[in-house]
C-alpha cells in the first residue's frame, strides 16, 4: 500500500511540475517572439501554433492527478452544513468512485483519439513548412489516467485512515 | 422530446452540484449521459474523446496562465500588496475604508489583468487576511474582492470582450472603449455597497479608525514597480507592440525580471506562484471542458432553439425582449462558464438585437456585465471558487456566496443603468471613432 | 420512402455563408423528397467548422460542411486543388472544377473513404485581394511588407514580390493590422466586414491573388450515406447540388459587395495597382501554377478542369440555378450512386 502511495503521488507531483515547466515556457517563448519582433522584424511564425498545442495542452492536463491529491477539485459546498457528517464522508467516497469512473472513461476514449491522431500523423500548415502535431494529443489520456489513478487512491484513502496519513506526508507541504 | 431531456439534464446537473460532486466532473457526467440517451453510444464517446484537446489547445486560451502567472509572482513578491497600500493611504480613512482601497486595487489591476479570475486571486490574497483582521466579518470580505475582480473582466484588456467582438462581429477595440466606463462605474457602486453596510451595520463592517493608514508617500513609491507593469503591458498594447494574447506572457515576464531586480525573487517565490499557477489553470480549463461538453448538450436537445423561437416568435416589445434576455443571461450565469453561456446564446439573440436597431458594441458590454454577475452567483461562480482556493483558512464557499449578494444587488442597479443609458456606455467610442 | 431527419451543421456562426447554405440546403431536402427526408440545423455552438470530422466519424451529425485545408494531413491529395489557389479568378468557375475534380480523383475519393465520408461538391470565395495599412501600388510598394498568408500558394506570392508572409490565426487579423504587427493581409474582402477590418484597414488594392475553394460543404457521413436506399441517395444529391452553388453566390458575390459598399463608407481607398503589378501578379500565378503542374499529375488534372468551367461560366454567368443544371448534366450525371462513395 505504501508503495502505491508513494508511486502515486510521486507521479502526479511530476507531471504537474512538467505543467509549470510549460508555463515557465510559455512565457519565455512568447516574450521571445515579441522581442525579436520589434526588435529585429523577425517571426517566428510556429509560436501560436506551440503554445496552443503543447504547452497549453501540458498546463491543462498533466496537473489534473496532483490537482485530485490535494483536493482542490472546484465543488460547491452548498449543503454541507444541512448534511450529517456520516452522510458526507459516504458521499465522499461515492464522489470519489464517480471521479475514478469518468477520468477512466475520458482517458480510454482519449488515448483512442490519440491513436488516431498518430496514425494519420497530423500536423498543422504554417508559412513554410507543415509541424506535425499529434504528439501532444497522448498529454490527454496522460493527464486524465494520472487523475484516474488520484481519483482511485482517493477512495482507498478515504475507507482507510491510515493510509490517509501516508496520503498527507507524501503530498505534504503547503497545502493552504 | 429531446428537449426534455435537456432540461432534465439541468435538473440532474444541479442536484449533482449540491451533492458535491466536483462541477467539471458533473458537467462532463450530464453531458455523456444526455448525449447517450439521445444519439447514442458513438456520439457521446465522440464529445468526451474530441472536446478536451479542442478547448484547451488554443493561443487565444494562454492570456489565462500566463495573466494568472504574471496575478500570483505580483503577489507573492509584494507588488500588488503596494497597490493595495497606495489606496490604503488615500482612502483608508473613509468608513469601509480597507474595502473601498481593495474595490480601487482591483480596478487598477483590471488594467494588467485580462479575466476576473485573474484579478480575484491577486487581490484575494492580500486583501482579505488585511480586512479580516482589521474586524472585517470574513464573508463580506471575502465578497467584496470575488465581486471586485469582475471589474478585471470590463476595464479592458479583457479575453470575454475580445472573443464577443470575434463573435458578433464588431470592433473590439470599441467594445473595449465602451467597458471602461461601466468598469468605473461596477467599482463606484461596490463602493456604495460597502458605505451602506459599514454605516448600518458595523458589526459586519467595522467603522473607521480599525487600521493606520500607510504614509501616502512611502506607498507610492511602492507602487511605482506595479505603474511600471502597467505602462508596460498597455503601452505595448497600443503602440502594436504585442497583441492581448501576447500581453499576458510580456506581463508575466516583465514581472519576474521586476521582482528579480529587486531581489524578491526566491526560490520559493518561483515554486509557490508556479504550483498556484498551474492549479488554478488545470481546474479552470477542466470546467470550461465541462461546460462546453454541457453547451453542446443543449445545443443538440434543442433547448437552445426552444429558448430563441420563444423569445423572436410572441411579437413582443423590445424592452420586454430585452428584459427577457437580460433574465436568461443571469439564470444562464448562474450554472454556466461564461465562454459556454456566449456560444449558446449569441448566435440566437444577435439577430434579435441587430434587428432592433440596438448597438452591437452596447450589448456586447451587457452580456460582459451579465455574465460577470455570474460570476459570482451560486451555484456555479467562479470568481468565488477562486477566492475560497486563495482564503480557505477563512471562508467556505457559501460564505463568499452569502458575501457576494449586496453586491449582486448593486450589479442590478447597473445592469438597469446600462439599460437605461446607454450613452453611459457608447460616449467613449463615439468620441473616439468621432475624432477620427 | 421511409421518413428520415438528417443532422447537419455548417459550423460557422449566423452570419457566415456556410450558414446561408445550409438554410437552403434545409429547404431544398424537404422539397426534393417531397417531406419525407428533412435536416436538423445543429449550430456552431454544438459543431465548428474544426470539429466536423470528430461529429461526422462519432455520428454526432450525419452531414458537415468540411474544409480539407484543415486537415492536411488527412487529405493530401485532394488539397493539391489547393495548392493550386493563385490561378482562381471565377468563383463559380473554381467551385464546379474543385467539384467535378473530386468526384473524379482516385485518391481523393480514397482520403474521404478512409475518414468514412462522403463528397457531394464545393463551393468557392471571391479572389482574394491585398488589405493593408500602408498603400500599396506598385511591386516596389510590397517590399519589406509583413502580409498574413492563409496559406502555402499566397505566401510564395508574397516572398516572390518581397514581402514577409506571416502565419497568424484569421481572428487575430484585427488585432495585428490594429497595432502594426502586420501591414496587411491576403484575404477576401469579406473579411471587412466577418472580421471588422473595415475598422482598422486602410487600404484596399484590387489585385487578385485566387480564391479559397477546397471545400467540401455536404460532407455525409459514410454509413448514413451507405444505410440509404439509391433512390434517397440520389434526393440527398439532387438538394446538395442545388444548394452548392449557393455557397458561392453568398462568398463570391453578395457579401463581397456588401463588404465593398461598407469600404465605402468608411472612406477605405480602393487602390487599382498599376499595370506592371497585375501583369507581374498574373505571370507569377501562372508559372506557379507550371512548376505545381509539373511536380504533380493531379494539379494538371485540377487545372484541366479550371480551364473546362471557366469556359462554361463565362458562357453560362453567375445563376446559381442554370450552374447547378449544367453541374448535374456534367458532373453527376455520370456517377453511378449504387457504388459511390461506399
Ligand atoms: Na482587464
Ligand atoms: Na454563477
């Protein structure tokens, strides 16, 4: 069980790090492109095509298992004072099977997608050349399997206290 | 009979939501199933595996991290806390004063931030532990700032205006003009809002004289790195050195070599706004995935047309029409991410406007506002789910609710000022496409 | 025949010409079958033009106006009409050759079989033309000039001439002649009025530099299209085939004008460049062409077909009803529909 934990957590931690790799990219590479622009009339016409493909695709999906670990899933808590806490934590484990269900369900259908992609080698047309872009559409099933896995752990976790514990340290730090 | 379908999906839709369950992952339930019932297993396979990479794979979608970036370096290296201080030393003195600074910081900070999102999460950091220590009651201050960073949405730049303009095929840059003064006047009415309560009701907010307000001088000069932002990123803006999309990643840069070159950029300055950044991205992207699931959801079970031919087929006045529009956008802000509510519903009432005679430019400012209302209106607000990420130590996401409505109130009043005026909000761009 | 609802989006929003062609295209299925075959229009909230063949392969829609252009990668060959783009002069003219060029390419068919779709015509855009910021009359004037491209054949135009092509979403057209990060762009004129560049460009120069016209605007799915009876296949293309045609008039003819009157108004100068220009323009276009022509079987086989309609239109003129007769004569009435596209 331990080594599950760890395993787990270990990965979401990671892929979300590469989303912020993404974001630090991101924001060198555009600045880069309107520096050399003004500066040196250059282009370099693939930006938009980049961010939008990879590291926008990074940023929205690879953090979606550390996100489920540390519960910040955006829900409204608009009941939660009307409902008894035994009620809740059943609830708790309900959501959390229903989140393993339909994270399992969007990384079958888009590593599927993805297949598909590859196969047909899809790229986009710019100015001079074609950049092929079908690497990036496997982030998708990536991110969405990590929040499976979260999704999963997270109902363990919550029929099992001890396990929560092991849970905590391995997410660990701010968690504010 | 599809069309019941829709609107049980609604129904379902909103008892998952008070059940808990997260709302992208309720959205996207909804959406399967209703698809499912309707056309099939392939087609709702199809949404789930086509939609997700489609959302988020767009350059105009980066301005998200990128001004989200830029909100959480500002912050955590003190630079908005400067804002927040400069309009401390100015209005602090006033009743409310810690609420009415943070309603003017927001409104500053509208002019580098391109979402509301990005705005509540800046200001919610500073200001709300401030007000909250100074005797504030949480909820209030909590809503104060959910309902202060929509004014980020109206006060250009704005991502909700430049994909309206896109929309209905008007200029941006008039729809932008036309935003700046019902910016100004959200923030003035928020600042009534909040003189009421504190003359009222002290309990809630406390009176003057709770805070010392910092020496006027010293905090200019604080403020002089986040002036500079500003000049940089609208000066870039419109002398054509980047474009709005482009602008959120300049902003962010400029503010990392900023703090950089004051020394305030540690490591764990980079880790902290990197995490949040990422975070708040993914949880956002995931829910606009959701609603655009949900949008086409509608579009097919035929509660979309059923609203229009209802609205274009009764002869009714225009104000009635209007008025009729006007109520769906708030109903629809209630549940919907706005990005959603716009698809669904501009392709069914710019007709309805254009035929009227009305200004495109007008209404594209309106349907900002209202959406912006819903914002901020339970179930679904998502300017209020960013507040309860930045200050759950303090409040729970029905308290920014509870916090939120005097200001709903005051959104009301505006939206009928729109109405009402709308020279309020076509002056700008008359006299500048007048001078040309 | 067994009464069956078809679900169909142009993908585009109220004001688009795919829009203008799917409401007749509506129209002309009930008339056709006499009710008993009828379309649902789904809106571009549901389906965009970018996500047509996801909701065409996953049945959301059974028919979608698709553009090959955006998927280079699975139409390869049947984009090589669009590689010949700078030789487009006649709207009409370029939409029945890309038609009658399709239905009778072999490995175009293969590329719509292998997504599971089926063609059933095009349409085709105005001849483009230059809009920028700065005048441009003579080829001197386009030196140095940042001009978005829409594509491979424009931006080979722009370098010949000097200029710098630039890659840039069409939505952000506004935004970059609005600050300068572009001079102009190589667009229809009815982007004056689709993207309010009548707001910020300044100039208009009558060059034409081709059309947009590989389009496929009644793309049906393949087991729809193969679940019909022959005689419901042959309902669906008689309606498609009166209703192509009317893309073109939209795209080609009533939205350009109305985006002229409005370039009018706003006191846009219309430039008409010099004649060393247009006849450098027109060489380039054609030994462009050539060198496509050379490199490629199939771009001999779309010229070949330019050259066939542009004879009949200037014959025929612009009616959108006399071209869809003569394109069921010249073009349809040789496909066997026991075997087409399955
Ligand atoms: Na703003
Ligand atoms: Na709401």
């Amino acid at each position: 069980m331990h080594m599950i934990i760890r395993f787990s957590a270990g990965l979401c931690r990671l892929l979300s790090f590469i989303g912020g790799a993404a974001v630090v990219l991101m924001m060198l590479h555009v600045t880069l492109d309107v520096v050399l622009l003004n500066l040196f009339r250059v282009s370099m016409n693939t930006t938009p095509e980049i961010v939008a493909r990879y590291y926008m695709v990074a940023v929205a999906f690879l953090p979606l298992g550390w996100l489920t670990l540390r519960n910040q899933m955006i829900s409204v808590e608009l009941l939660d004072f009307v409902l008894p806490k035994r009620l809740r934590e059943n609830l708790d484990v309900l959501i959390a099977l229903t989140g393993t269900l339909i994270y399992g369900m969007l990384t079958y259908a888009t590593w599927f997608k993805a297949l598909r992609e590859m196969r047909s080698g899809s790229f986009v047309e710019l100015v001079r050349f074609q950049m092929p872009v079908w690497h990036s559409h496997f982030l998708v099933p990536i991110g969405f399997g990590a929040a499976t896995l979260a999704c999963a752990l997270m109902t363990i976790v919550l029929l099992s206290p001890r396990s929560r514990e092991l849970l905590a340290s391995h997410i660990g730090e701010d968690t504010e | 009979m599809s069309v019941e379908i829709g609107l049980w999906g609604v129904a379902i839709l909103m008892g998952l939501l008070a059940l808990r369950l997260p709302v992208a992952l309720a959205l996207i339930l909804v959406s399967f199933g209703g698809i499912w019932a309707m056309l099939g297993w392939n087609p709702a396979m199809g949404i789930l595996a086509n939609t997700p990479y489609s959302f988020a794979a767009r350059w105009t979608m980066s301005a998200v991290p990128m001004f989200l970036l830029m909100g959480f370096v500002a912050y955590h290296t003190g630079l908005t806390g400067g804002l927040f201080d400069a309009a401390k030393a100015l209005l602090a003195r006033l009743p409310g004063g810690l609420a009415i600074s943070s309603i003017f910081a927001c409104s500053a900070f509208a002019a580098v931030s391109g979402s509301s999102l990005a705005n509540s999460a800046a200001m919610g950091r500073i200001a709300i532990p401030e007000m909250v220590k100074a005797g504030y009651r949480p909820s209030i201050a909590a809503g104060c700032i959910a309902a202060g960073g929509t004014i980020g949405a109206l006060i250009p730049p704005s991502i909700l205006m430049i994909i309206y303009g896109v929309i209905a095929e008007t200029s941006i840059v008039q729809v932008f003009l036309g935003g700046i003064s019902i910016g100004l006047i959200t923030a003035l009415s928020y600042c009534i809002v909040v003189l009421c309560i504190a003359w009222f009701r002290p309990d809630i907010i406390p009176p003057t004289g709770a805070v010392e307000p910092p020496d006027l001088w010293q905090s200019l000069r604080q403020v002089l790195p986040i002036v500079l932002l500003i000049i940089l990123v609208f000066g870039g803006l419109f002398s054509g050195m980047f474009t709005a999309t482009q602008a959120g990643a300049v902003g962010a840069f400029g503010t990392v070599a900023l703090a950089a070159a004051m020394g305030r950029l540690t490591r764990d300055v980079i880790r902290r706004s990197l995490n949040e950044t990422v975070i708040t991205t993914s949880s956002l992207l995931i829910i606009g995935i959701g609603a655009t699931m949900f949008t086409r959801f509608l579009g097919i079970s035929g509660v979309s047309n059923l609203i229009a031919s209802f609205v274009s087929d009764s002869g009714m006045s225009m104000m009635l029409v209007l008025l009729i529009i006007i109520c769906i956008y708030l109903l629809l802000g209630t549940f919907m991410e706005p990005f959603g509510a716009m698809l669904v519903t501009l392709p069914i009432f710019l007709p309805l406007i254009d035929a009227q005679g009305l200004s495109l430019v007008w209404f594209g400012v309106l349907v900002v506002k209202l959406l912006e209302v819903g914002m901020i209106t339970p179930p679904v607000g998502m300017n209020v789910f960013v507040i309860k990420n930045v200050a759950s130590r303090y409040v729970m996401v029905t308290d920014v609710f509870r916090g939120v409505l005097p200001f709903i109130l005051a959104d009301l009043v505006v939206v009928a000022l729109i109405v009402a005026v709308p020279s309020l909000v076509l002056f700008l761009p008359e006299l500048v496409s007048g001078a040309r | 025949a067994m009464s069956q609802n078809l679900r169909g989006a142009g993908g585009a929003s109220q004001a688009h010409p795919s829009t203008y062609m799917y409401e007749r295209f509506a129209t002309y299925l009930e008339e056709e079958s006499g009710g008993s075959m009828s379309l649902s229009l789904i809106g571009p909230e549901v389906v965009t033009l970018t996500q047509v063949p996801d909701a065409l392969q996953s049945e959301l829609i059974n028919i979608g106006n698709l553009l090959p252009l955006f998927f280079a990668s699975d139409f390869p060959r049947t984009n090589v009409a669009g590689d010949m783009a700078l030789i487009g002069r006649l709207s009409h003219a370029m939409a029945l050759a890309m038609t009658e060029f399709v239905v009778n390419c072999e490995p175009c068919q293969e590329e719509f079989s292998n997504k599971g779709m089926v063609f059933l015509g095009a349409g085709a855009s105005d001849p483009y033309v230059l809009i920028t910021t700065t005048p441009v009359r003579t080829a001197e004037d386009l030196q140095g000039l940042r001009l978005r491209s829409g594509g491979a054949p424009f931006s080979r135009w722009a370098e010949n001439f000097g200029a710098t092509p630039v890659n840039m979403p069409v939505g952000e057209q506004f935004e970059g002649l609005n600050q300068g990060t572009i001079d102009g762009t190589m667009s229809s004129i009815v982007d004056m009025l689709s993207f309010r560049l009548v707001d910020v460009a300044r100039y208009v120069t009558d060059v034409p530099l081709g059309t947009y016209h590989v389009t496929s605007n009644f793309t049906v799915n393949q087991s729809t299209w193969g679940g019909m009876s022959e005689d419901d296949r042959a309902t669906l293309l008689r309606a498609a085939n009166r209703a192509n045609p009317t893309l073109t008039d939209r795209w080609g003819f009533q939205l350009p004008e109305a985006a002229r009157n409005a370039v009018a108004e706003a006191g846009i100068e219309v430039i008409t460049p010099d004649e060393a220009l247009l006849e450098a323009s027109n060489a380039f276009a054609a030994s462009d062409a050539e060198s496509r022509i050379s490199a490629d079987e199939l771009a001999g086989d779309f010229a070949a077909m330019v050259e066939k309609w542009t004879t009949i239109v200037e014959e025929l003129g612009d009616d959108p009803v006399a071209l869809s007769e003569r394109a069921m004569e010249e073009i349809w009435a040789n496909v066997d529909l026991s075997t087409y596209g399955i």
